[in-house]
C-alpha cells in the first residue's frame, strides 16, 4: 500500500458505525490528554501478522512492535 493509505492504532473501538456518537468526547479527551503528555521515544523491535478476520474487514493486519519506555 503507498503510504498515504497507511495508520497507526492507538485503539481500536470497534466499527465508526458503533461508536460514532462516541467520536466528539474521544477526540476532546484526546485532545487534553496529549497536551499534557510528553513526547515518547523508542525503538522499533519487531513485528508481526494477525490474519484477515471479520473484524478486519477481511484483510490481513500487520503491525511493528514498539518498545517505548513509559508507554
């Protein structure tokens, strides 16, 4: 995929269509929260690959492993 079709989870909540009424107070709380959060560092230090499911959409989901002190 280019890039620009890529993301980073920070959680997932389940379908837009489950939780869209939730979406204005998760943003707020987020908001607030990275204010007052310092910046993380860390390393990448791995990988791997869950399997196209369901909840994925059918599509397999691969991830990189964060090793970030403090998160």
């Amino acid at each position: 995929n280019p890039p620009e079709e890529l993301h980073v989870t920070l959680a997932y909540l389940g379908k837009l269509s489950q939780v869209q009424q939730q979406l204005p107070a998760v943003r707020r709380l987020l908001t607030w929260l990275a204010g007052r959060t310092p910046a993380l560092k860390g390393v990448i230090n791995g990988g791997g690959r869950f399997d196209a499911s369901d909840s994925s959409d059918g599509k397999d989901v691969i991830y990189a492993a964060l090793d970030a002190p403090g998160l």
